[in-house]
C-alpha cells in the first residue's frame, strides 16, 4: 500500500455502485494506482432497486463487460440464486439471460473482489469538490478538507447525487435505501459550468417472505441447462438448487384502490419533479396510462438464501404508507402479506450526456470523466458497461495512450454510448435490443468475439484467458469448414430422422451446413449423421450453429457495418467552426456545436442533421476546408 501513502493516484473513482466498481477494478487491473471512494462501505455494489442481473440486451451488456475483462458475469455467477434464459423459442438476437441476485451476498463478494484487487484502495469519504486546474481535473477534496491528487477522475455518484427520496408527502434528503446523499459534489459541478438536469427512479415495497400464500401464485422456476454470464463459468459449478420467482397480478380492487389516492400520490400531485422511466413506469402511472388493463404482472422475486424480503417486481410506487399496504394486500397470494420495506422514488442529478466525448470523458474538463446513472441511465447493467468503459479510458488518458471508443457494431455498450452522447436524453435511459440496428451481431453468444481482441490490446484480457479464447475461436472455425465441406446421403436413417423433425426429405446428398440453415433442424440432432472425432462443448456448438443458420443474414449486416466504417473512420478536427460552413442548415449547425461529433457518422445520427447536411459537411473534411474558430 506504499503506493498510496502520499495521498496521489493514477485514477480516482468517485462512487462504489455498479458503474464505481467496474470503473476501479478496471483502471487497477490496468496497472494504474486507483482509488474507489464511497459514502458507505456497506453499499459497495449494492442492489437498491431489483435484486437481478441481465434481461433482454442488458444481459448481452454483461457478457460484454466479462469480454472486457470486468467483473459484473464473474460476481453474478457465484452468487445468483436463479438463473433463466428468456425468448428460448424466439431467434438468437432476442434471447437473453437473466439471474436473480443473492443481493446480499453479490454486495459482499464485489466488494471483496475490490479490496483484493491489487493497485486498488477502497476508501468511505464523501467527495465534495473537484480539483481543477486549467481546465484539467488534478484531484478530489472530501468532507473532512482532505486532498487526493489524481491524474484522472471518474465521477460514479448515481442516485446519490442530492438525492431526495419521496413517500407520499413525505420528502427528505437521501441516497438510495435511506444511505447518506451527496450534495457538495452536484453543487461544484454546476459552479465549473456543467448542465444537471433532474431525474427520478422508484422501488416497490419488499414484503416477508412466510407472509405470501404461494398456492395462489404460478411458480417460475430457474432452468436445469447450465448457462452463465462469465465466459469463465464451468458448467460444472452451475447450480442446481434454485429459488423459484412467483407471478401474481394485480386485482380489480388494486386499480380502485389507487384511483382513489390519485390525490395522494406525488406522481400526480406535483410533489415528484423529476423525469420518471418510461419503460419503468410505478404502478399508479400504469393504471392512469393503461386504464383500460383489467390487471398487471408481479413477480414475487426473493432477495437472497437468507433473506426473507421479497421485491414485489411491477409495484414500484411512491403512494404514502398505508395505501401501499392495502394495495399489497389487494393482490392475490399477499391479502396477509407483512410489508418490511416501503416503495419510494427518489429524485436525483443526472449530467447530461451531451456534455461528453464518446469515451466519456467530459467535453468541459480535460481527464474527467462520468458513468453510470450520473450520466442519465437506468439499470445496473448499463452502470456498469459505461464504468468500465470510464475506467478504462481513465487509464488510457493517464498513461498517455489513445481511448477505447465502442462504435455502435462493436456492442449494446456502444449502442447506449452514443444514444447518450449523440442523441441525449430526456429520461431515464434503457437498453432495448431495438435500440441496435446490428442485433443480430450483438449477440448474446459472441460477446468474446467481438471484444476479447480490443481487451487484449489493452492489457484486461491475461494470456491464460486469450489462450482459451483462441482455442474456442480455431474449434468454431474448424467445425464450420468440417460441416461446409461434409456431404449427408440420403440414408433411412437420415430420411426418417428428418421426418419426425417435420422436415422435408432428400432427393440427394446434401452439405451438412446447407441442411442445417432449415430452421426445424438442430446441430445436435443431426451432428449423428457425421459425427466428430471429439465431442464439441456446447458454448463452441452454439456459435457454430448460429453462424451456419444466420449466415446470409450476417453476411448482410456485416456488409452495411462495413460500408459505414468510411464515415467511423473519418475524423472531425476539433477546431471546426460550423458557422463558417455555408450550406448547413442553421438547425443543424446548432446542433452540431452542441454535441461536437467526433467522425461524420456520428454527425450523420444527431438530431436536426439531415443527409444534405452531411454531404456538406464530408466535402469540408475530406478536403481539408476547416475554418478555424475566429479568436
């Protein structure tokens, strides 16, 4: 810990959530002295809202991180207490793997990762002030007049950004789960000229767990089929005794009982000021938005083995007390249910991400960089993607080298960069898998081939884990030109496995990877009628069959990220100055000095810049015509 003593550092991370962590782990791992402070060392990597990780995209997110180098697959995988795979009978650019969290025990595990990690000191301060010097960020001051020195920041705040949680009409000044909030922090951000705006998220109330009468719910229990979010998981460590998650709904009294304390809730009353998710709504805005639902879902989700709070997923409100506990009790299975917690929301600072470079450094202060909710998202999975994307840019400015930026073909952590950075955003932002336009790239099961390569440039990937990425990779390809290559005759036996596979029969032989791309056909069946020397695991198989089906489709997708390459890789110079560029239009040229895009392709997607525009613009760039910003 010499390193540490004078109180300087490589990088200082702001911030112990999601995003803080991934950030931390990221910037150390990379050689560089980190440290990670945080208001209270018991919320290291705590879950206040939803005690699960993954999801549709989100889930693909932390394969990506686990590809990075990061922590979030490893941490999930030795604490989930399910695990399920979602959208099984839909294509594989949908399908997603989703874990609930042993929220206890995922908090202590993170944390004790961190305080392992070589290069890493986690430390509980309230960070007050920024370190500023000519328009360079140097350090940090905390509550008690102590000065860190640091060659880059990275500010991970989240909710806790003067946080205000809100019941009824009971407001007062918190973080997440009643923690301490941080004021000083937001406050010296608006004084160095950053734009905050105010954004809200909720929770619902937790109930006890021996209170529900699970007889009147349907049980949705984890799957036997081994899966895992780290590309590290052995198949042999996959848990077989799961907790199951309950699905009930709402009832029609539920609806009544909220219509009739519209008056009393903050949505409606103008007590909450910040702008709610819409893909996240709280249940009293579900029933005024939906009014014509008979009723809603809720999962009953357990928190943890040794816990018996369970999160009522779908009931995230911020009704005063005693209306939240009727309502509990007007839903099926809960009419005796004993409320541990109560719902809120909470309100809080968001930077608003245009002020951002795609590498998340801050476009007002030179080494600074933000991720996580601070920058206006929601969820821990897209935290995370974007803190070890600022860790790992930390480390980069810090050591003189070039940032890793994602473009939008690389990853879902690509796609969310440059939503936020380009497009901004006017509330809590989600990843949905509509969100990318190449899904069909960004897979659930490629995570590693996208990205291992890139983490390995900068020094997150160990030779240990390239050997085996390189061993998975070369048996992928061996097996497709295998299957490219091998001819099936059309035996009986083969004839009448394809007819109880519903499949039409051969006149002839046929390649083994042509009569694979029929969509009633699996791999595993039919790899009997040309079996392989060694049997194949099933993380090399699935690859293998993806890409044979899918290949013209992702042939097709790799054509147009291609052709899109030209406009990534053309640079626009700093110094532009837009208004001397005749013929773009004035809307757009507003627009263009606000979000200063960095390549014409990222020009080509803001708001207010149409195709003109952008021919324009290229004509000046690709011939040098750079007006320079008149002093």
């Amino acid at each position: 810990m010499n390193r540490f003593e004078a109180g300087s550092f490589d990088v200082i991370v702001v911030g112990a959530g999601h995003a803080g962590s991934e950030a931390a782990l990221a910037a150390a791992r990379m050689g560089c002295s980190t440290m990670l402070v945080t208001i209270d060392l018991n919320m290291v990597a705590f879950m206040p809202c939803n005690p699960s990780i993954g999801g549709p995209a989100k889930g693909v997110v932390v394969r990506e991180i686990d590809a990075l180098g990061g922590e979030m697959g490893r941490n999930i995988d030795k604490t989930y207490i399910q695990m399920r795979m979602l959208n099984t009978g839909k294509g594989p650019a949908v399908q997603a793997l989703r874990a609930q969290a042993d929220k206890d025990d995922y908090a202590h595990h993170m944390k004790h990762t961190i305080e392992k990690q070589e290069n890493l000191l986690l430390k509980q301060a309230i960070v007050e002030e920024l370190i500023v010097e000519d328009g360079e960020v140097k350090g940090v001051v905390t509550h008690t007049g102590a000065v860190y020195r640091a060659g880059a920041v990275v500010i991970t705040a989240g909710t806790s950004s003067r946080g205000k949680i809100i019941i009824g009409d009971l407001v007062y000044s918190s973080g997440p789960n009643n923690s301490q909030p941080s004021i000083k922090l937001s406050e010296n951000l608006l004084d160095l000229g950053f734009e905050l705006a105010r954004f809200k998220t909720g929770t619902p109330p937790r109930v006890m767990a021996s209170s529900i009468d699970y007889s009147k719910t349907e049980e949705q229990p984890g799957d036997l089929e081994p899966n895992h979010f780290s590309f590290l998981s052995k198949d042999e460590d996959y848990l077989k005794d799961q907790l199951s998650c309950w699905l009930t709904y709402t009832s029609p009294e539920s609806h009544e009982i909220i219509r009739d304390n519209l008056h009393r809730a903050p949505m409606f009353t103008g007590i909450v000021e910040g702008v709610g998710a819409r893909y996240c709504p709280s249940i009293e805005d579900k029933i005024v938005r939906f009014s014509d639902k008979p009723r809603h879902q809720l999962f009953l989700e357990p928190e943890g083995r040794e816990n018996e709070e369970v999160y009522v997923q779908g009931l995230s409100t911020s009704l005063p007390e005693d209306v939240q506990l009727d309502l509990i009790r007007s839903v099926p299975g809960m009419e005796n249910a004993q409320m541990m917690r109560t719902g809120y929301a909470i309100e809080y600072d968001v930077v608003k991400p245009h002020q951002l470079r795609l590498s998340l450094e801050t476009k007002l202060v030179k080494n600074l960089f933000t991720a996580g909710q601070t920058n206006g998202t929601s969820g821990y999975e897209e935290a995370a993607g974007q803190g070890i994307v600022a860790g790992i840019n930390a480390a980069l400015a810090v050591q003189g080298k070039e940032p890793m930026i994602l473009k939008r073909s690389d990853g879902y952590i690509g796609v969310m960069i440059d939503d936020l950075v380009t497009k901004g955003t006017m509330e809590p932002y989600r990843l949905l898998t509509s969100r990318a336009e190449y899904r069909l790239l960004l897979r659930h099961d490629n995570a590693d081939f996208r990205l291992t390569e890139m983490s390995r440039e900068i020094g997150l990937v160990t030779e240990e884990r390239y050997e085996s990425f390189l061993k998975k990779k070369q048996a992928v390809e061996k097996e497709i030109a295998r299957l490219e290559s091998t001819r099936l005759k059309p035996t009986e036996e083969l004839q009448a496995f394809l007819a109880e596979q519903n499949s039409a029969p051969l006149k002839d032989g046929i390649l083994f990877a042509d009569i694979l791309k029929r969509p009633e056909l699996k791999y595993e069946g039919l790899i009997a009628f040309a079996p392989f020397e060694v049997a194949l695991p099933k993380e090399v198989i699935k690859q293998v069959e993806v890409q044979i089906k899918y290949a013209g489709y992702i042939k097709k997708a790799a054509e147009k990220v291609d052709k899109l390459k030209k406009m990534e890789e053309k640079r626009i110079p700093a110094n532009i100055d837009y208004d001397a560029i005749n013929g773009i239009a004035n809307e757009a040229k507003q627009n263009l000095k606000k979000i200063q895009p960095e390549t014409i392709a990222q020009a080509s997607r803001i708001s207010g810049v149409n195709p003109a525009d952008i021919s324009v613009l290229m004509v000046y760039v690709t011939q040098g015509k750079i007006a320079k910003v008149s002093e």
